[in-house]
C-alpha cells in the first residue's frame, strides 16, 4: 500500500509515493510533471 501525495511548486507538480508500511523493503515512485503541459519532465524510483 502506498501514501500518494502531490504538491505544486514553481509551475511544477511533485507526486510522490511512499509505501505506507515502513518494515517493508523497496519505495515507490516519484514524478515531477510541467503544470502546463502535463508531461512528465522526471521520475525517479526507490529500490
């Protein structure tokens, strides 16, 4: 299970995913996506 949380910041969207159980290994994505275009301008993954 994840917790999803989206901020705005500077024309940009930050949309992060943490998993909810911390006794769990690995982590979620995170995307940065341009508030104008939508597109997706970075990503990164937790492992």
């Amino acid at each position: 299970m994840y917790t999803v949380t989206a901020r705005h910041h500077g024309g940009e969207w930050y949309v992060d995913y943490e998993l909810t159980d911390t006794m769990s290994l690995g982590g979620g994505p995170h995307f940065v996506i341009d508030a104008r275009s939508g597109e997706i301008t970075g990503r990164r993954y937790e492992q």
